[in-house]
C-alpha cells in the first residue's frame, strides 16, 4: 500500500472519530381513535370495540390502546336508544343486550362518549336484507410455497346463494366459533425434567385422548361480493379459508358461517381495507393509506377516526366437515398430552353437536 492511500485511510478514521452522534428525537404518533363495530338482525349481544392507535410515519406500529370507560350508544331512526355495556373480562369491548337485535329497514347511528368527554357519532347505516345461504360446500384448497417449502392446506368454504333481483346487494361473510375433534397422545406424556426428577422418559397418562376443542375461527382475508355479475341469478361464492393445521381437520371439524346484507358504503370501505392488506409489500408499494370510515368526531371535524359502523342483516349456516371429505391433508400433529390440557378443550361435545 503507498503512502497516499496510508494517509487516506488515516484521515478517514480521524474524521470518523471527531464526529459527535446525533440525536434523533422521534415524537409520539397522533392517537386515533379506531371503532370495529357490527350490529345485525341476529341474536345477540353484539360487541363494539373502541382502540387508540398510535402511527409514526406512514407505517402503522403495532401499538393498541382500548378505550375503556366510554359510554356507548345506538339509536335508531324513531330515537330508540339502546345502551351498550363495557366488558369486564374483554377491555373496550361493548356489548349490547342480548335481547337487541336490528331491524332490516332501519336505520342506526352509533354514539361514543369517551371519559375526556369527547363525543364522536356514525352516519346512520341502514339494515338491508340479504337471502339466506342455500347450501354450504366444503372444498379442499392447496397452496403451494414457493422455494420447496411444504404446501398450505385448508378447507375453502364455497356459498350457494339465490340474489334477489330487485335490489343491488352488498355481501360480506364471517365465520363464527368452530368446533372439532381434537386427538392427542397421552401416552407419549414427559414432564419438563427438573432437578427432583431429572427423568426424561415417558409418563404415560390413563386420560385423555379426544377432546372436543371450540377455538374462534377467523378468516385470514375478506370476503365481501357484490351482485353486479350474478344480479337475480343463483350463484356461488367463496365465503370462507380454514387452514390445516394438523389438528382440525384429524376427524371431524364444525363452523358457522354469518352472510351479512351491507351498505354501499360498508362494502367500499372493507374493499379499500381488503386491498390495502393484499399490497404484496414491496418497497415499490404505497405506504398504508389512512382509510377514513363512517366515524366522526362532534367536537374536531379534522380528527381522523379510524374503523366503521356497520349494520347489517344476518342469516347463517353451519357446516360439519368431516375427514374422508379432504382430498389432500397436512400431517396430523403430535400433542403429548392428556386433550384436556389444550385451551378450550372438554370431554362432552356440545349440546348441540349433531354431525
């Protein structure tokens, strides 16, 4: 190496070494006040959930706040006033009487009152109708992985529906709670090895190896449809994706799945939120877009209120899967443990468990 070179690499770190680093202050995010609420013609209660959400840029962190102590309300378009109760065990979460159920044909505004005495309201939603599901069909959907990685497997639920034709209809689809027959191996039970008993060996246990397990079944995506293809025509549509795990689907699987009748802004607004979560996340992406619902603030017209307030009617069906129905299933997975153990897991089926 020459001299030049010597001397320049020397000044590099004497520079290097004089610079003082720099502090970057990064100031809290904007608060926003987020709203997931959905009130229908079915039984209820029915939940309204309240959250304060912290941004910073454009990218969205992942810190949640629920509001608690509001006061909430609906009202319908004759005034009725129905108040919702907060949660003791679930906090921001509010939930209507069981006995309230909306009416197709009415309309219905929310009201938020928070504990700093901010007030915020919905436009009113109206209920529409929507038929009911005709049939139900379960079929296997397989997801090839890219760069040899196992496949993704899972059940595609597929609705058969007769559109009415005298109405523009608006779609939008949820799975309820599932039930299924979970098997384990107690046999193959060993304790986590401790300095008392060190042993690693198998302690088989007398019970117990099936168990009927309830989980909440969320849908990974959204499924929303509108009638502009199939107006007045019986159709069938794609309503829900329930993944293989290796558990759900060892013998026999159970779901409800709820059809609701939506607005016209309703569906605009979950098919902005639908597309935004599909952005493949590239760095030529867009950053996330604020996408402003049906919620606005009383007391700041210009404060950014995230989420919306559907009302909706409602029909469902129930679906029991069983599994010889699969044409293609992921290798059971291996509980060594009394079922029991698993959360949400019990020895009776449901009472109303009839496949």
């Amino acid at each position: 190496m020459n001299k030049l070179v010597k001397l320049y690499f020397l000044f590099l770190f004497l520079l290097g070494g004089c610079i003082d680093p720099f502090q970057v202050e990064v100031p809290e995010g904007e608060q926003l006040l987020t709203v997931d609420a959905l009130i229908h013609s079915g039984p209820g209660p029915h939940r309204v959930t309240l959250t304060r959400s912290t941004t910073y840029g454009s990218s969205f962190q992942a810190l949640i706040r629920p509001v608690t102590g509001a006061t909430v309300l609906v009202r319908d378009e004759e005034g009725k006033v129905v108040f919702l109760a907060e949660s003791t065990e679930s906090r921001g979460s509010y939930f209507t009487p069981s006995d309230f159920s909306a009416e197709i044909g009415k309309s219905y505004t929310l009201f938020i009152e928070t504990t700093e005495g901010r007030l915020y309201s919905s436009f009113p939603e109206r209920v529409e109708g929507v038929p009911a599901i005709r049939n139900l069909e379960a079929r296997t959907l397989v997801i090839n992985q890219p760069g040899g990685s196992p496949a993704r497997s899972g059940v595609q639920l597929i609705a058969e529906i007769n559109d009415p034709a005298d109405q523009n209809n608006f779609y939008f689809w949820r799975t309820g709670p599932a039930v299924y027959v979970l098997q384990t191996r107690p046999d193959l039970f060993t304790p986590r090895p401790t300095e008392s008993n060190p042993s690693r060996d198998p302690q088989p246990k007398d019970c117990c190896a099936i168990c009927y397990r309830t989980e909440i079944s969320n849908n990974q995506s959204l499924f929303i449809a509108v009638d502009d293809d199939f107006n007045g025509l019986t159709t069938r549509v794609p309503v829900a994706f329930v993944e293989d795990d290796g558990l759900r689907f060892v013998d026999t699987y159970r779901v409800d799945v709820s059809q609701y009748g939506i607005s016209q802004e309703a569906y605009r607004f979950l098919r902005l939120v639908k597309q935004q979560a599909e952005i493949s996340g590239s760095i030529f992406d867009p950053p996330p877009a604020t996408i402003r619902g049906n919620m606005i603030s009383l007391d700041d017209p210009d404060e950014v209120v995230l989420g919306y307030f559907m009302a909706a009617s409602e029909q469902t069906s129930r679906i029991y899967i069983r599994k010889d129905e699969l044409t293609f299933r992921q290798n059971q997975s291996i509980v060594p443990d009394d079922c029991r153990e698993v959360p949400g897991a019990v020895l009776e089926p449901p009472l109303d468990w009839r496949p």
